[in-house]
C-alpha cells in the first residue's frame, strides 16, 4: 500500500501536514524584520544562516484570527521554485506516516483561501490532516500583489 | 563527450555569434577585406575542424559556404543581399548541427542539401557573368593568389596564427591597405617566402621595397587584429564563478562582523589583524566581481543580425543604433536578459516602426531609427530600447484593454496614459492588428516582464504618439556587494545605495521650525536657494499612521538627499547610523510588488536590513501626487455629471476609536444598519444577503487597522454598512460607526502612502482619511470587480 510521510503542524486547532521531502527544517521563533507595505500575510524576514528568507503568518494567510498575543509561532522552512519561505505556525506536530487511499479532494462546500491552498485532507483516526499546497500558501496574496503598491 | 569536441563546440559557437555580426556589417561595407577575411578564416577553422573530428556533414555545409566565400574573397564575386541570406542561413544551419552534436555526439540526421545546392548556385550564377564583378584592385588578386595552406610553408613563430592566407590579417595585406608596398613587390616577396624560410617583411626590407619600420608597425598591427593572441586566457566553469561570489558574500558578511566586535574591544594586535583582513576581503571581492562581469555588447552583437532579418521579412528600412555596449553587468543578468532584449527588439520593428511609405507620408526619414542604450544609474543597470516609429495608441490599448475584460471601463478612462502602456504587459494582451510571425501573438511582453522581475528588475514603457516607444529595462545589481547608507526610521534600519546620495543634511531643532516649508501643503527645504521636496521615510512606508505619533517639531532632523532619474529629493529620516558594503539579495517574488526596496541584506549583527530603491520610491511618493490630482479630477468630472450637491459631499464615518475616514457621497449607494446576525459566511469570505443578491462584505477595519480598537460593545449587535456599487456589482463596506454627512473639501494632503486611501485632510478638528473605495473593495475581495461575472452566483 502506497503511503507518504507527513510533517504535521497544528494551525488554529487544525492539524495541517506538509510531505516531509518539502520541509528544510522547522525552527524556534527569532525576531525579524517587518517589511512595510508588505501583504497582511508577510510577517517579516529572518536571517537563516545568511540566507534571507521571507516568513508568511500562515493564520493570515487562510484568513484565520491572529495568534492569541504572547503565544511565539514556530517557524516551518519549506523549499518552493522560488526558494525557502518560513510559514509561521502555532505548533509542530509529529511526523507521520499516511496511505494513500485515506485522501480525498476538499469538499464543494469548501471556499476561500482555504479552498486555495490545500490538495485535500487525509482521514486519520478521529481527525483530519489538512494537506498543504506550499507553493500557494507561499504567495503572500491571491493574485492582488499589485493592489498594495498601486 | 570528449575534451576535443567540447572545446571545438565552445570556440565554434563563439566564432559563430561574432560571424552573424560579421555578416551583416559585411553587407554594408561589401568592400571590407579584412570582415571578408574573418568571415571566411571562421568558417575555415570549422571545415578544418570537423573533417578531423569526423562530423561529415557539417563538412560538407561548411565546405560549401567556404567555396561560395573564397569565391568573394578573390572577387570574383560581390556580395548581394541574396548571398549574405544564403550565408547567414548556412550559419543557423551549422549552428543547428552544432547543437545536436552536443546533444547526440552526432552531427544530425539533416543533411541540408538544399542549403548546399543554394550555396553552390549563389557561386556558379553569378560566376557565369564574369561583367558583373568590377576589376578589383590588383592588390586584393595578388594578395590572395597563394594557396591558403602551401604544404612547404613553415609556421615561423609568429605567422603560425594565420591559418589561411587572407590579407589585412597579414602584414602584405596591412601594408598594402596603407600604400607602404606595392601589390607587385608584395606578389614578388611571397613568392621568394615561399621558396625560403624568409618572411615577407624581411624580404620586404631586404628588397628595398618597404622600410624596416613600417614592417614593424604593421606587424603591430597583424597582432592587435588577432585579438585571440592577446591575452592569455583559461576557461572556468560558471558555477565555479558564481560559487566564489556566494563565498565571498559570506566574507564580506563576517569582516562586518569582525569589525564591529574589533571596534568594541581595546585588543590592538586584533584590530590591525581586522584592518587588514578588511583590505583583503575588499581588494578579492572586487577582484571576484570582475570576473563575472561582462560588457552587454556580449548579447547585443545579436542584435544586428536580428534585426537585419526583421527589416527584411517586414519591409521595413531600420537602422540600429547601439549605445553603452561596454556597460558591464553580472554574467548571469546578461544570460537572463537575452530572450526579454530580443523580444523587445522584435516588438519594435514589428509594431513600433512604421514600412518606408507611411513614414515618408508621416513627414519622417524612411528609414527608422532602433536604439539600444545601456547605462548605469542609481545602483542599477538601465537598458532602453527605444524606436522613433508611430508610437502607442492609448485609447486602442485602453479599448482592448476593456474587451478582453482585463480591466473594467471605468477604470480605463479614468487611467493616465501612462499607466495604460504599461498595460500592455498584462498576460493575454496584444493590439496588433494583425497577427504576423514576429510578434502579436499577444504572450510577449508579459513574458518579458516576469523573466526581467524574475530576476528583480522592472519594467516600464513610455511613447509619445507619432513619435516613438521607449522601454526602459531597469536591472539591480543582485549579487552585488554594494556601498550604502544605513539610517533608521521607527526604530527599523535601511540600506540606502550610496549610488543614489548626494548629500547629508542635517536641521538643528532651532532650524526645524524655520527650515521645512509648505508648497501648497507639500514641504520643501530650500538647499542652497533651490526647493528641495521632501519625504517623510515613515510616511511613505506607513510605518506612522496614526496623528499626534508625529515626531515633534523640536527634534532635530536629518534629510538624506538622493539623486533618482533626473531629480533632487530630501528623504527625512530618524537617524543615519554609518555607511556599510552590504550584500545585496533579492527579495522574493511575494515582495517584488513594492517598489520601495530593490533587495535585503544582512547587517554586521546579524539582522536583515531592506535596501530601499530610491527611483522606485522618488516614484511612489509622486504617484500619490497625482492620485491626488486626479482624486480632485474625478470629482470635478462627477460635480459637472451629477449636480453641485455631491460636489464636495463627503460621508465621514469612525474606523476606530480615533481614525476618521471619508468617502465621497456619490459613491455611496445607500447607508444600512443590520443585526450582525444578517452575516453569513461564503468561505473565508463574509457575505449577507441583500435585496435578493448576496453580496461581499468588508470589514474597514480588517484593511485599515485602526490605531485602537474601537469598544466592539457599544455597538455589538448591529453592523453599519455603507453600500458600494460598481457596475452590476454590490459590496458591502463595514465600519464602526457613521458620523455625519460634510459638505467641504479641504486641501487632501497625500500622507502615509497606505492601501485604499487617497490621502488625508482635516475636516471637524479630525484628520480624516479619503478612502479609494474601488481600490479598497479590489484588495479585500480580488477578482470581484474585475470578474466577468460569471462567478457572480458563488461570491
């Protein structure tokens, strides 16, 4: 039976998974640096060994509430076409092995970015693994980039 | 592959790109032996080589345009428009060969037996009208009548480079060229070389017939026409290169570093170590840059060839100008600017550049003028691209624009002209009339604009109507370690290119008040009697929106003047820290919309600094400027439609505890109250339903966060929305509370640069801000205004 490995996150009380081969390293919150007139979603950039990396506020991103003030997200590097790119989750999970057979696409009923920016879910037992499109979560808009600079 | 089979493949293709160039100014000074001499030694070399490396077909090709060459060279034939075809298409088909030789190993399947027999009847034709050939000067026959390669001609030690016998390239045919000898004693001379191990200068000399110093200048000569012999070279891998810079740019990082921690610390041995380690890590950066450096002329020797070929197969008569070829930019930037460059090449022969007979009807010189210039400015490479053809039609564009639905009407006739040029990089955009196979097919030039933003350059066309197109190819030097200014602003550093300084000006807290005055609400400092506008840093980047987090009128303040295009402006920031050699990186691809910043990097402590662009953001602070004029245009305009009523309407609601923002009554559809229980959820999107449409909403305060909360209770339980139409389109626009309906217009002053608004103005004792609801409702809910609305049902 088919099966791939999933590194797992939690976001807002989902539990979100990225294939393992995607994910450079996960590490601890560091300060960066705010980028102004940046998109609501950029929180800043990081120096990850002398590599400037760009950190998305993945809650932002899906139009989730903003973190509870206080609690310091985690930063998940995940390779893209374009480079590494820092998601900024609340918590990291474990890493987790899942069939293939368990997937199925996101419901109809499904809208918004979330819709936008997941494969679809896997059916674990009691709950469900969110999978991530990193390539479009890693857009810091939909399509509007334009809109802040104009 | 082998070792031998690459190197011939590299020096091939090179002998190949400067063949093309070759070719064509061949074509306009047919009589230049020493181009005729070049074209027919490449060739040559190629023949030679592949006959001994096996490739028999391209032997073949090459043999027979070598043929149809000499044939030239002896004059026995002039070059015409349909030889120089031939030949050029002989070229592409070598190359071809070339490239599957690289492939396979193989020099291809094709064996180009039409190419072959064009080029031997483009020989024999115009061989059997003898007339046709106007008797050259007997110098050229004599020079040229010794075979190529006599078997007992000894290589002497500096004649072993002149493979064949041509002339300029020799010092018979130099000091013929400059009527030192006579062809007949030349004639004489080689005949005596070839009987003896002699040169033809000694006998020259020794004959009486040329004086020993002409010889030697000549000689002189022969060596700086063989550029090859010049200078010794050794080829080194790109990727080696571009691993060095990597490597140094992680050096220059830690000197940084070390400087910093050797100023703080009292060890003198440590600070002249880092002095010293400093001067070496500046000296070997430098040095590493060089090497990856390359003049543009690289990829423009192209050009010519290209647009020779466009010329034809269009009818039109152009001219290339070509300017700043040596301007040296990053090996890597040439290679991706090659394909753009070409486009944008093609687009203005195509559609810039009008045929022979309208521009004759128009008044101008028929033949067309193409410029390509190259320059650097401001930390940056600027490529222009620049025809005198018809120019850009505005209102076709705008008119297109609106048909293929990629922005609506109104938005259209509301634009400046300017910006609707540049509307022709949008994806799926083309206004030839025609489709041709040049170009038109409406996927180039946004094509263009992502490969250049690719690598963090931008864009930007102008044209006057009648008069011309320019395009303007602005590259930033990524990779580049540069000089630049740090300053701080709101507790943020940024990296100013020292490029773009002029000077540094800095206002006593006594000189402040007295020192910065209003033009009609905009401030100026007069610098040496001449107005200096200025910027406020923290505005322009919205990093103070709130009033009264002004900085106080008693502090001191500094102006960093910068030089952007062809204007002067003073940038006010909070402090200036130091000037630092920073490694510039780009920014990703999410943050490339922001013109403000041309790249980050990584200060002395480790943390990351934005690079601000200074064009970009002497640009951005203008184009508030005009937003505002044309606010002020717009609503004139309304005023004459709809009645004096609306003229200075304003609807002012809260966003807020403190924030005020207006929005002009003749946008408003209607104002409703609602129980918040009316909000429904489409997705992530907030949606009600109203008058039996379900319609957008969105929260004022989730795209302008205001500078504190306004207390949700006091009115929890109800939602003010302000009805927004455009089109056949609803939204719903949320604020905290309306306040009143003003009727005046105060001077709107463009502060803070900030999404969606205007600017700003006092009204009520309150600084309010003018909302631009249209660019507003397009951030919260892209696509709903532009959409064709076939996903009306589903918003």
């Amino acid at each position: 039976m088919p099966s791939q490995q999933f590194c797992t996150f939690h976001l807002d009380g989902y539990l979100f998974g990225v294939p393992v081969p995607q994910v450079q390293e996960v590490i601890r919150y560091q300060p960066m640096t705010p980028v102004p007139l940046a998109p609501p979603a950029v929180e800043g950039l990081i120096n990850l060994r002398g590599q400037i990396v760009l950190a998305i506020d993945l809650r932002r991103r899906l139009s989730f509430a903003d973190r509870p003030p206080g609690e310091l997200p985690v930063n998940v590097v995940v390779r893209t076409p374009d480079g590494a790119v820092s998601l900024l989750v609340d918590e990291i999970g474990d890493v987790i092995e899942v069939e293939e057979s368990s997937f199925e696409t996101p419901p109809e009923t499904l809208h918004g970015p979330v819709r936008a920016t997941i494969f679809g879910v896997y059916k674990l037992d009691g709950r469900l693994l969110h999978v991530l499109d990193t390539e479009r979560a890693c857009h810091a808009q939909d399509a509007s980039a334009q809109a802040v600079d104009c | 592959m082998d070792e031998i089979v690459k190197d011939f493949l590299i020096e091939s293709n090179e002998n190949l790109d400067r063949l093309d160039q070759e070719l064509v100014k061949l074509e306009s000074e047919p009589s230049s032996k020493e181009l005729l001499a070049s074209v027919f030694r490449t060739i040559h070399t190629i023949k030679g080589s592949c006959g001994f490396l096996g490739f028999a077909r391209l032997e073949k090709l090459a043999h027979a345009g070598e043929s149809l060459l000499s044939r030239l060279r002896d004059g026995k034939l002039s070059l015409s428009a349909e030889i120089t075809s031939g030949l050029l298409t002989m070229v592409d088909a070598v190359r071809r060969m070339l490239a599957a030789i690289q492939a396979s190993g193989q020099d291809g399947e094709e064996d180009y037996a039409q190419l072959i027999e064009l080029l031997a009847r483009l020989q024999g034709e115009t061989a059997e009208l003898p007339a046709a050939v106007p008797a050259n000067s007997p110098a050229a026959k004599v020079v040229a009548e010794p075979p190529p390669v006599s078997p007992d001609m000894r290589p002497e030690p500096d004649s072993d480079r002149e493979s064949v016998a041509p002339d300029p390239a020799k010092i018979g045919g130099v000091l013929i060229e400059r009527g030192l000898v006579q062809p007949d004693d030349l004639a004489q001379a080689l005949e005596i070389q070839e009987k003896g191990r002699h040169k033809v200068g000694e006998i020259l000399v020794a004959e009486g017939a040329a004086r020993p110093e002409d010889v030697l200048a000549a000689e002189q000569t022969v060596e700086s026409r063989n550029p090859q012999a010049a200078m010794e070279t050794i080829r080194v891998g790109v990727t080696l290169l571009d691993r060095l810079m990597t490597l140094v740019g992680e050096l220059v990082l830690a000197r940084n570093q070390l400087l910093q921690f050797s100023n703080s610390t009292q060890d003198t041995g440590l600070q002249a170590v880092s002095q010293r380690m400093n001067l070496i890590a500046t000296e070997l950066q430098e040095e590493v840059m060089k090497t990856r450096m390359q003049p543009i002329g690289n990829i423009w020797n192209k050009f010519p060839r290209t647009v020779r070929d466009l010329a034809h197969s269009c009818g039109k008569e152009v001219r290339l100008v070509m300017e700043g070829q040596d301007t040296e930019l990053d090996r890597t930037i040439i290679e991706a600017i090659k394909d753009p460059l070409t486009h944008l090449v093609r687009n203005s022969m195509d559609h810039g550049i009008e045929t022979p007979e309208t521009r004759q009807r128009a008044g101008k010189d028929p033949t067309g003028i193409l410029t390509m210039r190259a320059f650097h400015e401001g930390g940056q490479v600027n490529i222009e691209i620049s025809d005198d053809g018809a120019g850009l039609n505005g209102d076709r564009i705008r008119q297109k624009a609106i048909e293929r639905g990629l922005i609506p009407a109104q938005q259209a006739t509301r634009m400046p002209d300017r910006d609707v040029f540049n509307l022709i990089f949008l994806p799926g955009f083309s206004t030839a009339e025609k489709i041709t196979k040049v170009s038109g097919r409406g996927v180039g030039m946004d094509v263009v604009k992502t490969n250049v933003e690719k690598i963090g350059g931008a864009v930007d066309i102008q044209s006057t109507p009648g008069r011309g197109t320019t395009v303007r190819v602005k590259i930033p030097l990524t990779l580049a370690i540069i000089p630049a200014l740090i300053a701080s602003c709101s507790g943020e550093r940024f990296a100013i290119p020292q490029v773009s300084l002029s000077e540094l000006v800095r206002l006593d807290a006594e000189e402040t008040g007295k020192g910065i005055e209003l033009v009609h609400g905009a401030p100026v400092y007069r610098l040496r009697g001449r107005l200096l506008p200025l910027v406020y840093l923290d505005r322009e980047l919205g990093l103070r929106s709130g009033p009264g987090d002004e900085p106080s009128r008693e502090a001191a303040i500094n102006i960093v003047v910068l030089q952007a295009e062809d204007r002067q402006f003073g940038l006010i920031v909070d402090e200036i820290t130091d000037t630092e050699e920073i490694v510039v990186k780009p920014l990703g691809k999410q943050l490339k919309g922001i013109s403000a910043y041309s790249g980050a990097t990584i200060m002395g402590d480790g943390r990351v600094a934005l690079i601000l662009d200074v064009p970009g953001l002497a640009q951005k602070a203008r184009v508030i400027a005009e937003a505002h004029e044309s606010a002020h245009e717009e609503a004139r305009s309304q005023a004459g439609a709809e009645g004096v009523r609306d003229e200075h309407a304003l609807l002012l609601a809260e966003n807020g505890l403190e924030g005020r923002v207006a929005i002009p009554l003749s946008m408003v559809a209607r104002l409703e109250e609602f129980p918040t229980t009316v909000v429904e959820r489409a997705g992530a999107q907030e949606v009600m339903q109203y008058r039996g449409q379900i319609i957008p909403l969105v929260r004022l305060s989730q795209i302008i966060p205001p500078a504190s909360e306004a207390e949700k209770l006091a009115n929890a339980g109800s939602i003010q929305v302000v009805v927004y139409s455009e089109g056949k389109r609803t939204v719903g626009l949320i604020v905290d509370r309306i306040v009143d309906i003003v009727e005046e217009r105060a001077a709107v002053e463009p502060l803070a640069p900030r999404m969606g608004i205007v600017g700003s103005f006092v009204t009520q004792r309150h600084v309010t801000d003018l909302l631009d609801v249209p660019a507003l409702v397009r951030a919260a809910v892209p696509g709903l205004l532009d959409a064709a609305g076939s996903e009306a049902g589903s918003a």
